[in-house]
C-alpha cells in the first residue's frame, strides 16, 4: 500500500454505510481527468450485515488499518545485503555505491548475522590494523586469493597452515611464508631453493622465472606493492568484521511513534516482519523523508470517531450526513454534507453529478447501505431524494427493493445471538458536547420482543464496562419493523439517568417512533444537556 495515495475511511466500529461509502468513494477518486490513486479503509471487522452485502456483490472489503500515519514497513529503505564470507571491500563499495548507512550480512536461509558500516570503529580498526595479527585468524589464504584477487600463474595449489602465516619480502622465507616480490626479484633461483609456501609477483609485469617452476605455488597482483598492502584489510570476511550488537523494530509500526529510538540508533534498525524476517531498514533520512498522509472521510466528522493520527495528516474531502463535529482541517477542503438519510445517497448522486456510471455491484452496495442507515426508507432521516435514489439503485442492481431491504436488516440482526460485548461495540460511536464526552451505542432488530430482561442487563452491563473516561453511555435497541426503541443510560451513578431519562429516573424506556441516533437521539441528548 502506497503512503502517497489517499487513504478513505469512515468512522470506528464500521457499519454498512460506513464501509460502503469508503470503498466508492475510493473508487470514484480514480475516476475522470483528475483521477488519484485511493484506498478504502476500514477501522474495524464488518458486522455480519456488511459482510454478507460485500460477498453477495463480489466486492473487495476495505482494508484494514488503524492508524493513517505511515508505517516503518511503507517508508523504510530497502536492505543491502551482503553473504557472512564475502570481503569487507565488497561491503564497504556497496555502501559507497548505494550511499547507504548500513549494509546487512545475511546467511543463504536469510537470517541476519550482523550489520556492516563504514562508521563502526570495528571496521575502521580491521581496515587501519597491522595485518599480520589477522593472518591465520581473521584472514586465511583462501580469502587473498577471493578479495584481492590472486591469479595463479602455474596451478600449484598451496598447502599452507592457517597458524604462523605471514607475508615476507626482504628476508628469507619460511615453508609457511607468503613472499611477496616485484617482478624481476634479483635472483629467482635463489628464491625457489627456499621453498616458501607460495609466492605473489606483485606489478603489472610478468615474470617467466617463477611462471615456469611447478613446484612452488605463484601467483600474480596487477597492481602497485602500495595497492596491495591497502588492499588486505579488505579481504577480511564480514563475518569478522560485522557489528552483531544490531537494533530491529517491527515493520508495522508507525514511523513517527518511533522516531526517537530511530534518532537514538547510531547505524539505523533493522525493519522486520512479524516471523523476523527482514523487511529494510530505517534511519532519520525516513523521519526527513516522510510526507503527511492524506485522508478522505467519510460518514463522520468527529474526530473521536474517525482514524488515529488525524491530527498529523492532511484531511482532503469530507462526505457526510451527520452534524458537523469538531474535525478541523488545516487548508479549504472538498466537504459535501447533505441532510439525507445515508452517505450512500450523497455518494451515487455525485456519481451522477460527474458523469460516471455505476455498475450493478456497486449499485448494490449503495443499495444496501442506503437501506441500512434509513431503516429501509422508515427513519425519519429519511428523504425524498433517498426514495429516488432507492428505486434507481434497484434497478441498477437488478434486485426488488422490498424483498433486497428485508434481507438486508434481518442481517444485522443479532440480538439474541452475538456476544454482548461485540454486539454493544459494532455500532457504538463517541461524541463530544460543552466538554462532556459519551457514547451512544444503537443494535438494531427485526423483533424487540426477543429481548429479554437478562439479556438487556447484560448489554447494559457491557457498555457500562465501555464508559472508559467517558461521562456516559446510552444503548439504543431499535425495532426497525414497529419502529420503536429500548433506551437505557449508563453512567457511574445516578446522576445522568435522571437528567437524560424523560421521567427522571434511572429506568429504561421505550419510544415509539424514535428509529434515527443522528436524527432523534443526538439532539435529544444535547437537548437535554443543555437544560
């Protein structure tokens, strides 16, 4: 997922219209001259109703996500990796080519060993070292020959015992020296006679003396004695050189919930995945690098409702048909609030306003959220031009507007059957008014008379056990075929039943006629606080 699309979402605690109004509107962004990439969000699991609407129409659901700001996984810079046994050279032109902080030595099953970087004073101290401490530790013969690189002049192999290996050029060698010489050493014979494990004729220039002997191993260096001697810190293996004190941090972490420990890391983290395997790696270039989110909304303008890191992105439209809430927006922005009975409606209509065609599929899920939300065209929120724009979705989308609408709602129905804790949160949503925050909590069904009075104290229960901070909550369980509600307060004391309740007492009532949160039970709630 790009972080440099648009991200569409709507509210926490998804109901049909929420998720549906996010996938559209997603996709109408792709439409026309000024058409931008958009991925629909969702901030939470669909209820069975939704569920069942996206799978009936063959239509992806949104993705999931929680939080738009963007993660290390979408912003990291892709690893360098380098084999345990490849030469330190070949790290450091890496790094030099790539210009990147840190390379990553990782073995053929893909598990990282250590990290590489031209500022670790372990690297610095191999390179500047004298090495002959490293012969027969460090560095072996097989390592010369592979870094530097040695070409064998006459195919001797060399036997030559790792313990006591050096590099001799002035005095007389041993049978475990390496002679190092130029190529027209002053007496070649004599250089034989003393057998030394191998020779190096170092210089551009060939020297038939030592080429055509076949019993001491020669090869050759095509470079100056200076080159050479630069040279052998280099052919350490990284496995000798590799820092193994490394720093990970998961990849699905927010970038700038992290930015700290990513300042305080001296060579950056390694990203990686969930099972460890590596994903890249981060460092403050990332944090310099990184752009705002920018996110479309749907369904909502609270900014309790809405996705976490709203603060920190850059709002580009809102389409809603709720009361403008506090959701403030740091440039003008695209906003179309209508007083209709669902965003699905304000959604097709714009279709229409720009000219794109909406095929069967997506008909049906505008269809089914526009039936959700107006309580198959029963709310009072509902208007005329959402009856218009029922017919017409269901002739798109070839279904009988009745019969689709019954089955519609007898899918969200879970009252006697779902978990009251998950039945309680799937459409609960925060509000905030004269510096009182609460919730108010609506499950809808087909047959109130289900409800029992343990099953009512168990939702109640539930909720109350939600209030988190918050001054109170009010459960409303809507009868969408008589058209009437349960509504109970919960609060810690008896303060807010009373003054929210229309007797003045703590009990649960029922209201013919009251179907709509947004249209009836917000503004009687605000009604009431403002007394």
């Amino acid at each position: 997922m790009s972080v440099n699309n648009i991200f569409v979402t709507g509210h926490q605690n998804p109901d049909t219209d929420s998720l549906v109004s996010a996938h559209v509107f997603a996709w109408m962004l792709g439409h026309g001259e000024d058409a931008i990439a958009a991925t629909a969000l969702r901030l939470g699991d669909p209820n069975p109703q939704s569920a069942w609407l996206f799978e009936t129409a063959g239509e992806p659901l949104p993705v999931f996500r929680e939080d738009c700001r963007p993660t290390i996984r979408e912003t990291c810079a892709k690893a360098l990796t380098i084999a345990p046994d490849a030469p330190l050279s070949a790290a450091l032109r890496l790094l030099r080519e790539k210009r990147a902080p840190v390379i990553v030595v990782q073995d053929d099953k893909g598990e990282i060993q250590g990290i590489i970087s031209d500022r670790m004073p372990r690297v610095n101290y191999l390179l500047s070292a004298n090495i002959e401490d490293m012969l027969g530790a460090l560095l072996q013969w097989h390592h010369l020959v592979e870094s530097l690189p040695l070409n064998s002049l006459n195919g001797v192999p060399v036997n030559v015992e790792p313990t006591g290996m050096r590099f001799v050029s002035g005095e007389q060698p041993g049978p475990n020296d390496i002679l190092v010489t130029g190529p027209h050493p002053v007496d070649p014979a004599q250089l034989l006679a003393q057998k030394p494990a191998a020779i190096i004729v170092v210089g551009p220039e060939r020297c038939p003396e030592l080429e055509e002997q076949t019993e001491t191993p020669v090869f050759s260096y095509h470079g100056s004695a200076f080159a050479f001697c630069a040279s052998l810190g280099g052919c350490i293996p990284c496995r000798n050189a590799m820092e193994t004190d490394f720093a990970t941090i998961d990849c699905d972490e927010v970038l700038m919930v992290q930015k700290h420990a990513i300042a305080d890391a001296d060579y950056g983290l390694l990203a990686v995945d969930a099972a460890g395997d590596l994903v890249g790696v981060v460092t403050t270039q990332e944090l310099a690098d990184t752009h705002r989110a920018r996110v479309a909304l749907v369904d909502h303008f609270e900014k309790a409702q809405s996705i976490k890191g709203l603060d920190e992105a850059v709002v580009t439209a809102i389409v809603d048909h709720h009361r403008i809430g506090d959701i403030e927006t740091s440039e003008p922005v695209d906003i179309d609030c209508r007083i209709w009975g669902s965003t699905a409606s304000i959604l097709f209509a714009r279709c229409r306003e720009m000219g794109i065609t909406v095929p069967a599929s997506k008909a049906r899920l505008l269809l089914g959220a526009l039936i959700s939300d107006t309580l198959l065209l029963q709310s009072p929120t509902t208007r005329e031009q959402d009856r218009r724009i029922a017919r017409d979705l269901a002739s798109l989308a070839g279904v009988d507007l009745q019969e689709f609408g019954l089955e519609v709602l007898r899918r969200n129905d879970r009252l006697v059957s779902a978990k009251a804790s998950e039945l309680v949160k799937a459409d609960c949503k925060a509000f905030t008014h004269d510096k009182r925050q609460f919730l108010a909590a609506q499950i809808e069904t087909v047959d109130l008379n289900a409800l029992t009075g343990d099953r009512a104290r168990e939702l109640e229960m539930s909720l109350r056990e939600s209030l988190n901070g918050h001054d109170f909550a009010v459960l409303m369980i809507t009868d969408v075929l008589k058209q009437t509600s349960r509504l109970s307060v919960l609060a810690p004391s008896d303060e807010w039943p009373r003054k929210l309740s229309p007797e003045a007492n703590s009990e649960p009532w029922l209201a013919d006629g009251f179907v709509s949160r947004k249209k009836q039970l917000i503004p009687y709630i605000l009604q009431r606080l403002d007394q």
